[in-house]
C-alpha cells in the first residue's frame, strides 16, 4: 500500500478557479502591507516627524490605494472577507475594522 493510497491524485486544475485563488491570494497581500504601511504612518505622525506635505501626500496616497483596492475587489467578485484568511486557532490574519 502506497502513502497516496486514498488520496486524489486529481488536481483542480480549472482555469477560473486558479486564477480566482491567485488573485484573492494577491490581494490579500497587497492589503496586508496597505494596513501595515497605514499603521506604520499614523505612527509617524503620532510622532511628529512628518511634515504638513509629507502627511497630506501619504493621506493621499493610502487614501489611492484603498480606492484602488475596492475598485480591484469588484472587479474579481470578492469582498474584504474574501481576503481575511482564516489561521485558526491563530485568528484572522487581517484585524477585523
């Protein structure tokens, strides 16, 4: 008997699916690093380092991205819970807003 025995050895390999899978993945990502670098900028200017210009220019930009991100969800059909992958006993891996 085989370790395999039991096991499919049918990949989904639809076209529509993978693709699905690898853009929630990606986008997923992306959000990741928007909340990061979001966080990482509030704290900045909590801080005070950041000029008036530099503040409105990083707004500006999170503000893009975030737009940029909705825009890129409808366009695949997902919503933010799509991209919120479960880690089980771990939680979420995005924080819940």
């Amino acid at each position: 008997m085989s370790e395999f025995d039991g096991i499919s050895p049918r990949i989904d390999s639809d076209p529509e699916s993978v693709e699905r899978g690898l853009v929630t993945l990606v986008l997923t990502l992306v959000e990741l690093l928007r909340q990061l670098m979001e966080r990482q900028a509030l704290r900045r200017v909590d801080e005070g380092n950041l000029s008036d210009e530099q503040i409105e220019r990083i707004g500006t930009t999170l503000m893009l991205l975030e737009e940029r991100m909705g825009e890129l969800r409808d366009h695949f059909g997902l919503t933010p819970e799509d991209l919120n992958i479960d880690l089980g006993p771990l939680g979420t891996l995005l924080p819940r807003e």
